[in-house]
C-alpha cells in the first residue's frame, strides 16, 4: 500500500469531528482546566466499562422520602418481678429449671430466680391461641392463680387452661409476673 491509498481497515473520521487546533483552557498534561465560573457536572461512573454520562439535575438522587412508621403487631407480654419484659413465645415452660415434656418438644424455657422455692422445677406453661393467653399448672406444689385486672381471683386448677385476660398479675407460688398486651 501506499500512502495515498487510505488504509481499508481503519475507519476515518468524519471532518470537523475533532478539533484541529488545541483550546486555550488545556494543560500540557492534557487535562482541561476547570475556571471558578464553570460548575463542575455529576457524572455517574460507567457501568460496565461503558462511557460516563452527565446525570440531568432531574435524575440526581433526592433526599430519601420519609419511611412510614413500622407496623407493630400487637403481642403478649410478661413483666418479671425485676421490671424486664419478655415477649410472650408459645408454647413457654414457666419454672426454677423447667424441662420440656414429651407433648411439648418445640416449647420455650424460661427460668424463673425464686429466692423463697415456691416455684416448682416446671410449674406452669403459657400458650396463645387466637382467643388469647392462657396458663396450665403443671400439678406444681404452691398451684398457680389469676389476679384479675378488675380485682377477682381465678385459680389454675392443675391440668387445667385458665384464661389470663390482659392486665393480669400470674402467680406462680411467690413469684408474680405482669401479663401484658400491646
């Protein structure tokens, strides 16, 4: 070939796609000078190694719209003699050291520190069913009873589920524990 042909395997250019002279503004580095007047552009990263692109004022992020407030299903709630609360799992072995039974394998333990021994090793169980709370005596020694919120008394007969409306005080022997819903 020679160099009056053009080369078939290069692409030229079309005329007046690139500059023939170097602008006033650029550096021997090559880079452009940016002048206080001129704003610099946000321009997003390449995605896939693709060219930049300036992002419209439009499509620059805002500030995030504000979150509703999450949705709280309400729940049981057992307030302990030392002011913890406890979210209510079911079914929930009440006890000094409770063990699970043979028709409770999935049940949750929750210990209870009885300085005065009135709380047997597994006293009690609690479980919600769709109509609310409700607490079985396991045959304890010092039983089990309902201090309602209107000022009755219901005792837990053992084997028994007794109903434990919100706002209740559960004794088991000594220990007393709030059952709360909200």
């Amino acid at each position: 070939m020679t160099d009056q042909q053009p080369n078939p395997y290069l692409i030229t250019p079309p005329p007046g796609l690139f500059p023939t002279r170097v602008a006033d503004d650029v550096e021997e580095s090559g880079t452009r000078k940016i002048s206080p007047s001129r704003a610099p552009v946000a321009v997003r990263p390449p995605v896939g190694g693709g060219i930049p692109y300036v992002t419209p004022k439009s499509l620059e992020p805002q500030a995030p719209a504000p979150t509703p407030a999450p949705v709280v299903a309400a729940q049981w709630r057992l307030v302990l003699h030392d002011g913890s609360t406890l979210t209510v799992p079911s079914p929930l072995l009440l006890g000094r050291n409770p063990a699970r039974p043979a028709n409770l394998p999935g049940a949750y333990l929750l210990p209870l520190s009885d300085a005065t021994k009135t709380v047997s090793k597994t006293h009690a169980v609690l479980e919600i069913d769709g109509q609310g709370i409700w607490v079985t005596d396991l045959d304890s020694t010092n039983g089990s009873q309902v201090a309602l919120p209107n000022g009755g008394n219901a005792h837990a007969a053992p084997r028994q589920r007794t109903a434990v409306p919100a706002g209740s005080d559960l004794a088991l022997g000594d220990y007393v524990i709030r059952v709360d819903f909200s």
